[in-house]
C-alpha cells in the first residue's frame, strides 16, 4: 500500500473515530450558529493565535480562556490536518471549499450585496466516500452542498497511470460513462461535469496530472436530501477509444433544503407563442421556470434563452447566467444556474422576453402561491 493510499485511509479512520467518541459521549449537539462557525474557522487557521486570544493586529484581547481550550481536542484536529497535508484541506468541508470558490470569483461584483456566500455553510453534505484509488485514477472528494433544487460536488482527480497517453489524445480528460443515481431509487432531473486541468487559471493549486471536477445535480427532490452515487466508467480518447478501463463510484449524503415555489399563472411570449409560466422554483443556486402550451406547434429554437435576466433589489440587472433547456411540443423547461449564491430575499423580479415575473406572493386570492421543500 503506498503512501497517499495509507494517509487517506487512517485520516478516514480517525475522523469516524473522533465522530463516534462525540455520539457516544454527549447528546446530539445543537445545529452551530453562524457566529460559532466564525469563531471555528478562525480557530483552524490559527489554533494557537485564537486560544491566546490576540487580535489581527497583534495586540491581545485579554479573555482569559486559555486554559479551557481542550489540549486533547487540538491533538486530534492536528492529527488529522497532517493526514491531509495541510490544515485548510481538512477544514475545507460543509460548504467552505464551495464558499472561497465563490469568494473568489470574478462574478462577486456584478451580485453586488445580493449575493451571500455563507449560506453555503449551511447547505454541506456528507462525503461518504474520503478516497478512491483503482485503475489508474485517484478520486479525492472535497465538499458538497444542496440548496434543494441544485447541488454541486467537489473533486480532486488525479491520474496515476498513463497520463502522456491520456493527455496527448484528449488535451484533457473525459470519462465513457458517468451518471449521478439516488439510492431512493428515484429518478434524477438533470446532471452534470465541468472538469478543469492543473494548467486552468485559478488552478494552481493543481499538480501535473490534476483535475478539479465538480458534479451538478438539478433536481427537485434534493428538498429531501438523501444519499447519492456519483457512477464513473472508463477515460476514452475523442474518439471515444477507451484509454483506461475501469469503474469508480463516488458516495454522499445530501441534507435536506428549502426551496421557494411561485404559481406565477403568467403567458409569456417565447418564440412567437404564447406559453404559460405554470410554475417557477427558486433557490440560492438556481431558479427553475416550468411552462405549458395548449396548442403545439414548437420550432424548438432556443433563441429566447438570451432575453433572461435577473431583476435585484439593490438595482443591478443579471443577464449572464448558465442556462439549460428541455421541452416537447407542449411543455418546456428553463433551468438558470447563478453564478454567485443568492439571498433569494434580494431578488425582485425576473424578466423574460419582455415580460417581467415579480418574485413575490400577490395579496389577491388565486394568484401566486408559496410552497416551501422541506427543511
């Protein structure tokens, strides 16, 4: 067994020991507030800078505690750190490493305050599966977050065996089959793979050899969470000749989320026609729109997709988002998936072809209605 082989498996070890030592020594604990998470990170950054109690420019605050920070308790996060190779990628769970890829991002600005990266803190999953490492390929997963309607995974790859071959044919690397299943055995709405080199911009963090995978999931039954596979088989060329056969199967737990669900009941103009916006799903990440139209006759041109945008409180108008589309002659889709985390409290309206959606409840009976996921 090699060295990062032997790492991954007793970090994992030790994590679900230090776990079940909590389970069995105290009761649940209570859901962490915001500002207790603060205080956490700031901790892992500087251990022992936060039990001395000194502030960012030095000086000391004075609180006294020192002797109450649990010596035991350091000795384990550290020991863990080292298994990962360093502090940050330990702490870099339940939604963080998702929170700095979006801290970072060019796309902040354009958000304004309507954007709200902590959130994420509170939507991370479960990784069930630390490290994969067979045929040629080792899978490392990071992080994972679900706000109810989308979710994204975080992984590092990192190919072992036959990389100038792979790299040669591919400029890259692509996968024969992937596919993302519920262990309810429910079937999924949509999903996805974006997959960046270690010679990507903002990727320095990458070695030769690496790549920084993230899975996307756009469902409505993440509002109830669950566990979830993530299913890999096969690197190929362009032309799809197998590279390096194998098979890996990634796992975690998704919690359950909230959503926000208008009944808009609105005709939209889409394309020449008159469709009717039958319902429109919102959250952090994503908004879905759901329309119907009575008499058919779609071309099932996308030119439309172009006249979205996002209305915000604070004045800004977004109009560059992802955006996906499914439909039939009679019913049709629109997925958007922001690029920053949204307060879903700061967005006012959506405007599509010229035909502007509040997102808010109307007073007058028969109009919008709510309707919350679970939570």
């Amino acid at each position: 067994m090699d060295g990062p082989v032997f790492d991954a498996l007793l970090k994992t070890a030790l994590e679900e020991a230090i776990r079940l030592d909590a389970e069995e020594a105290a009761p649940a604990p209570s859901r962490p507030s915001p500002r207790h998470r603060r205080r956490m990170r700031r901790m892992l950054a500087d251990p022992w800078g936060y039990a001395r109690g000194v502030r960012p420019n030095g000086t000391w605050k004075g609180s006294g505690r020192r002797g109450r920070f649990s010596a035991r308790w350091l000795a384990a996060v550290v020991i863990a750190a080292l298994l990962t190779g360093t502090a940050a990628a330990y702490a870099l769970r339940g939604g963080e490493t998702f929170r700095q890829m979006f801290e970072n991002s060019p796309w902040a600005d354009a958000y304004g305050g309507a954007s709200d990266t902590e959130q994420l803190l509170d939507l991370g999953g479960s990784l069930n599966t630390a490290v994969v490492e067979s045929d040629g390929l080792r899978f490392e997963m990071l992080d994972a977050v679900s706000d109810g309607q989308m979710a994204m995974v975080s992984v590092r790859l990192t190919v072992l065996e036959k990389l100038e071959e792979i790299v040669g044919a591919n400029r890259g690397i692509s996968f024969g089959d992937m596919e993302i299943v519920s262990k309810k055995g429910k079937e999924i709405g949509m999903y996805g793979l974006s997959i960046s080199p270690w010679t990507s911009e903002g990727h320095e963090d990458l070695e030769e050899g690496q790549y920084a995978l993230i899975f996307t999931i756009n469902d409505l039954a993440l509002t109830e969470g669950g566990q979830y596979e993530i299913r890999i088989k096969d690197v190929v060329a362009e032309n799809r000749k197998p590279l390096l056969p194998g098979a890996w199967t990634l796992a975690l737990t998704l919690r359950p989320a909230q959503v926000l669900e208008l009944r808009p009941n609105r005709v939209c103009r889409l394309n020449g026609a008159d469709w009717t916006l039958d319902s429109l799903t919102l959250s952090p990440l994503a908004m879905t729109m759901e329309f119907s139209h009575q008499d058919g006759g779609w071309d099932h041109h996308w030119n439309f997709l172009d006249e979205i945008s996002l209305n915000l409180r604070n004045g800004l108008v977004v109009d560059d988002c992802s955006t996906g589309a499914y439909g039939s002659d009679t019913e049709l889709g629109l997925t958007l998936e922001f690029h920053m985390p949204m307060d879903v409290s700061q967005i006012r309206s959506v405007t599509i072809c010229g035909e502007e959606i509040p997102l808010q409840p109307a007073k007058a009976p028969g109009d919008s209605q709510i309707h919350f996921g679970k939570g």
